[in-house]
C-alpha cells in the first residue's frame, strides 16, 4: 500500500488545531462591578454679614450656626461613607 508523503506545514497545521478542538475550562461566575463612591469634599460656605444692630447680631449667629451644622453634617456623611468603603 502506498504512503503519501506528509506536508510538514500539514501536519504542524493539524496539530495547531487540536487544543481548539477542546472545551475551555470552566470559568468562575462573573460578579457584578459595584462602583460607590463617596460624595466629594466641597468646602462649606459661610454667608458673609455685616450686623449693625444687636438684633442683627444675633440674627448672624444663628445664620452662621445653622452653616456650621449644615457643614458638620456633610463632613460626618462623607466619614461614614468612608468608613463603609475601606
């Protein structure tokens, strides 16, 4: 019985293709990517007064305060946050 001669460029070609033939291994469920981030810093604005009268004054002090906890509030907010996502 005859042989026919092998191509080498045939014969590596078939062989490049046998590990196609196999099924991958199994991967690992993929997780869904959860970005939080936490709210950036923004500097806390304090309104600019001029009390004349001592009822201004006092009027002033409040305004500045309710600032004051606003700005606290957010600071404590973005702490939290932080902690959350270390």
């Amino acid at each position: 019985m005859p042989r026919l001669p092998l191509l080498p460029g045939l014969a590596l070609l078939s062989l490049s293709l046998l590990p196609a033939c196999s099924t991958p291994p199994a991967s690992p469920p993929s997780r869904p990517l959860l970005i939080q981030r936490c709210p950036t810093v923004t500097p806390c604005a304090l309104p600019a007064l001029a009390p004349t009268t001592n009822t201004q004054l006092a009027d002033s002090w409040q305004q500045h305060r309710a600032a004051l906890e606003q700005c606290a509030a957010q600071i404590h907010h973005i702490i939290q946050c932080q902690q959350r996502h270390d």
